[in-house]
C-alpha cells in the first residue's frame, strides 16, 4: 500500500514533466500558457508537498518545509512570463523581479 502511493507519486511527478514540457517549451499560444501556469505550478507543488508528507520527516521539518513552499510556489508562477511575440516563456533568475523583457526575442514582456 505504502509502497504503491509511492509509485503513483512518481508517475504523476513525471507526467507532470513531460506535460510541462509538451505545455510549455512547445508551441506559441503564450494566452493559454498564462493561463495553465498557476494551475500547473499550484499542482505539481502539490504533488511534491505530497511526496514530502509520503517521507515523514521530522515534524518541524515537515511544516518549515511546506511553509517554505507556499511563498515558493508564489514566486515560481510570478517570476514565469510567457512572450505574446514568440511564445517562450522566460524566468526571472533567483526569483527577483519578473522579467520586463523576452529572454528568446527580446521584445518587452507585459
Ligand atoms: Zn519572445
């Protein structure tokens, strides 16, 4: 039982990589790619906040690391801008400021 959450997780994480992949790095519809964004980072985090409960931890380790997560998760989805020119999305290194301009084409990001 313990061991088969285990493999489900694993699945799903990897689903979700190659699903990122296909979503995101491919194609240029950047409209949709803004909208599946938070919905993509929201869950695959949720899946790792999962897998982090599936490895019981220490209990102040659990929850620093699941309150970690949340501003993490946060970041993660502001700091990822998706170009109307080109479709590419482009992060901002280190989670500082979102970026203001196309790391692909160089066009200005709204
Ligand atoms: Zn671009």
């Amino acid at each position: 039982m313990q061991q088969e959450l285990l493999i489900i997780l694993v699945v799903i994480w990897l689903g979700l990589s190659v699903g990122s992949m296909m979503l995101f790095q491919r194609g240029k519809d950047a409209a949709r790619k803004r909208k599946l964004w938070p919905k993509y980072t929201i869950f695959s985090n949720t899946v790792l906040a999962a897998f982090i409960v599936y490895m019981q931890p220490p209990l102040p380790m659990l929850i620093g690391l699941l309150v970690f997560m949340i501003p993490l998760t946060l970041l993660t989805i502001r700091s990822t801008k998706f170009c109307d020119a080109c479709g590419n999305a482009s992060r901002s290194p280190f989670f500082m400021k979102p970026p203001t301009a196309c790391s692909h084409c160089k066009k200005p990001l709204k």
